[in-house]
C-alpha cells in the first residue's frame, strides 16, 4: 500500500519573516506609547479593555433596538456601563445624555451613542464629579459636539481636584462650550417635553450630595433622576415640596440604602425603577432593602447588571421597556 505524501508547511522567506517582525515591533511600540501616555494622563495604567479598545479589539455594544422603539418620538437609554452611570433622553430627535459612566467605559460609551447615532448633544449633564459618573466624560467632549453643559453647584462642596474632573473642566474650556449650575427652578426644552431641575444638592463634603433632582416630563411620560443623592438631598426635596411623581425612576446611588428613602419614594410611585449597577459589584448594590421597597410599592425593577442596556418608551399603550438580553 502506498503511502501519501506529506505536506510540508512552506518556510517564510527572510522578507516575509520581517515584514511580520517589523510589524509586531510597531504594534507593541504603540501599545506601549498608548499606556505611558494614558498613565500621565489619568495616573494609572489602562485596562485590558481600554487597552484593546484602543486597536478595536474590544468586544462590540450590540445596540440591536428595534426601529420601532426609536420612532416613538421619545426614549430614555439606560446605557449598560458596568457599576457606574449614563443615561441618555432621545426626544423628536433632540439629546440629553447625563453623566459618561467610568474611567473604563469609554469604548462601551461610545459605541452605544454611535449606533445611536449621535452626533450632537444638546445637553450634557454632570450629577456629581465622582469618577463612576464622569470617567468617560472627557472622550465624550472630544467626540460628540455639545450644545450645552450643565453642572452642579460646586460652590456647595470643596474644589474636586481629580484629574478626570481637571481634564473635563478643561475641555468644556478650550471648547467654550456654555456651562449653567444646577438650580431648583430651571427647565430646559428637550424635545416633546423638557428637562427641570427640581431640587439642587447641598452643602457637603459628600460629593454624592452635590447631584441635583432632575425630572423629564412631557405630557404622557415622566423620568425621575437623581444621581447618587443621598438622603440628604432626598429630605431637601420632601421640603421644598416639589412633584416628585414619575412613571419611571433611576434608583439613587445605584440602588443603596444612602439613597431611596421610603418617604421619597412613596412621593415618586414609579411604575418602573432602573438600576444602574455592575454584575457582582463590591458594593453589593443594589441593597436588599430599596428592592424590598420598591416591590412593595408596586415598581417593576429592570437592572442593567441583569437585563444590560434598558430602553423605556411611551407610545399610545402605555410604558415600553426594550432589554439588551431579554428575559
């Protein structure tokens, strides 16, 4: 029986094994140049995932929402970015995106607006300068254009002075894009409906306490938002007597007992609460109690850490929720 004849693997020629050479030498010395720069930047190294995004090899947002969805003339995006925050309004196609998520969500970000997409925004809004709430902030000025920035009161708080805070402040600068501070009375057109501040931070030393209560409203839909205000700002609001009812609401502080006192949230009766919060969290958000609250006021709760990017919507049967990974 004859044998077959084996195949040997034809030997790269000396041009082709440095063209491969030549080519791995450029992508580490980019790689390189990338995480020292990002180093001096942010003070500390990159992750794997900003690293890889860097060279689009980071796993891609599927943002897959049905047409549907986006012709309903409003929609609120609970944008998936892990245990921090964003959250953008579409409405009769004007844009609101408040806070940018973490230092590490950038390429989930972005790729989210993109398929969205958005080019302009007409507002962007900063609750407080923690990093989990602005760490993407700064890519976000460089890549979309922004009509308008609206700020907390910092004159309630010591001067943050991270650099990511430093970074995005410059920005706004040398984009002379206009700012406004956050104050209990203001309302801004978006879309078919607009955007009030209801109630502002207060003084502290707690930058969480710095995030004002910010409700959209049109006339068949509501969204409560409050960033991480903490019970203190909650109380503030009680207070003042403002319209806390809404349709949906954004758990405070990612669902934590600092956060969603039962007096507050007997005032805004969600139908629906989103929380934003990352698989297996360090935080343990959200907290049994606020879930034990909310299910007994009747709210539906959606998380992003479960059902991943969450889109609400009115049309004319009521409230619509899309989910990333259905249930």
């Amino acid at each position: 029986m004859a044998r077959g004849k084996s195949k040997r693997r034809k030997a790269k020629s000396p041009k082709e094994i440095l063209s491969i050479a030549v080519s791995a030498f450029v992508v580490v010395l980019c790689a390189v140049s990338f995480v020292v720069t990002y180093q001096e930047q942010y003070g500390r190294f990159p992750t794997l995932q900003e690293l890889f995004g860097q060279f689009g090899l980071s796993q891609q947002v599927v943002t897959d929402i049905p047409t549907e969805v986006l012709q309903e003339g409003t929609s609120v995006h609970f944008i998936d970015v892990g245990q921090a925050d964003a959250t953008l309004i579409l409405s009769n196609g004007e844009t609101c995106l408040i806070d940018a998520g973490d230092l590490d969500s950038s390429t989930a970000l972005l790729q989210y607006l993109d398929g969205m997409g958005i080019k302009t925004l007409d507002y962007l809004v900063m609750t407080h300068p923690h990093a989990d709430h602005i760490g993407s902030m700064d890519d976000v000025l460089e890549n979309y254009s922004v009509e308008q920035v609206i700020l907390p009161d910092f004159s309630l708080a010591p001067t943050p002075t991270s650099k990511i805070f430093q970074r995005v402040i410059d920005l706004i600068g040398q984009k002379q894009i206009p700012t406004v501070t956050a104050q209990a009375g203001q309302s801004y057109p978006l879309g078919n409906g607009e955007l009030k501040i209801l109630a502002e931070g207060v003084k502290t030393d707690n930058y969480n306490n710095l995030s004002p209560v910010i409700k959209f409203q049109q006339s068949d839909f509501s969204v409560l938002f409050t960033g991480d205000a903490e019970v203190e700002v909650e109380k503030q609001a009680l207070e003042q007597q403002v319209d806390l009812k809404a349709d949906v609401f954004q758990a405070g502080h990612h669902g934590s007992t600092t956060s969603n006192s039962e007096e507050f949230l007997a005032k805004v009766r969600p139908q629906l609460t989103v929380i934003s919060c990352g698989k297996d969290n360090s935080y343990g958000h959200p907290h049994k109690e606020i879930l034990e609250r909310l299910t007994a006021l009747g709210s539906s709760i959606y998380r992003t850490d479960q059902q991943g990017s969450i889109v609400v919507y009115p049309n004319k049967d009521g409230l619509n929720v899309w989910q990333q990974k259905a249930a």
